[in-house]
C-alpha cells in the first residue's frame, strides 16, 4: 500500500463537518445541501477525513452501511489543489480496509466522472443493472438564497 505523501493524514475519528460542507454544497450530487443535513449523514455514516498539517482536511468520504451485509460508498472528495497525489486512492484502501466493512455482499457506488479510480480499488459495473430501481431528486436542496456556509 503506497503512503501518503508527508504531512497528509487519514482520520476516522477527527471529521471537519463544516469542511465537508463547503465543498459538497458546491458538489453536483448535492449542490446547496444544508450543513445540518451534511452533519447529520456524518453522524450516521461511516466517514474518513484527509488532513494536511497547517491546512486542515482536504478531503472526504462517507460509507453508508449496516456494517454486516451492505455499503454505499458516497461524497468522496479531494480538494483541487491536492489532487493528483493519490490521496483519493488512499482515502479508499483505509476504507476498505475498515473492520466493519469486512464480509460485505454489496458495497455499491455511483459516479459520474471517476469510474477508473473505483476500477482500481475493484468496482465494476452493475453485473445486473436492470434490477436496480432507484427515486432521485436532483436538485433538492437547490434554493434561491445562497446555502449556509456557517
């Protein structure tokens, strides 16, 4: 397993809610999501914070999961100026290499741009994609006052 670079770091433990606010406020799967709504999913998800000493965490990922059987991996981010390190590659392996996220039958994901970072961490597309049924609500914390960046 390749290491991060130094002064990177990854955390369980110690997630900037607020951080992950500003990025995914502006990100096109949740664009406007309230801060409430980001730390609520934190609460209730697995999560994985990237730290850089002196700057704070520059990226981000939530597994929703029942830790026995099942995961979405979801809101996976590295801010622009940190990309191209390998730091997402990172992010991923220290997740799937959780104890609880051992075991799993389905650990699912979507994206739209990132299809050969997941490809190298063994995601494929769906086997079976005429089984899936999904409701989607694009756009649903759009709103016509600028979001709470608090």
């Amino acid at each position: 397993m390749k290491p991060l670079p130094p002064g990177y770091r990854l955390s369980f433990d110690d997630i900037d809610a607020a951080a992950a606010h500003a990025f995914l406020t502006t990100a096109y799967w949740c664009e406007g999501i309230p801060l409430a709504t980001v730390q609520r999913a934190i609460a209730h998800s697995l999560c994985i914070a990237l730290q850089v000493d002196g700057q704070g965490q520059v990226g981000f990922a939530r597994v929703v999961t029942d830790r026995t059987t099942f995961a979405y991996l979801c809101d996976v981010y590295v801010l622009p100026t940190h990309r191209g390190q390998g730091l997402a590659d990172g992010m991923i392996r220290a997740l799937l290499a959780h104890p609880d996220l051992q075991g799993l039958r389905r650990f699912m994901l979507f994206t739209r741009d990132a299809h050969t970072l997941y490809a190298r961490h063994g995601f494929q597309a769906l086997a079976t994609p005429d089984r899936g049924m999904e409701i989607v609500r694009p756009g649903m914390y759009r709103t016509a006052t600028p979001p709470d960046h608090a």
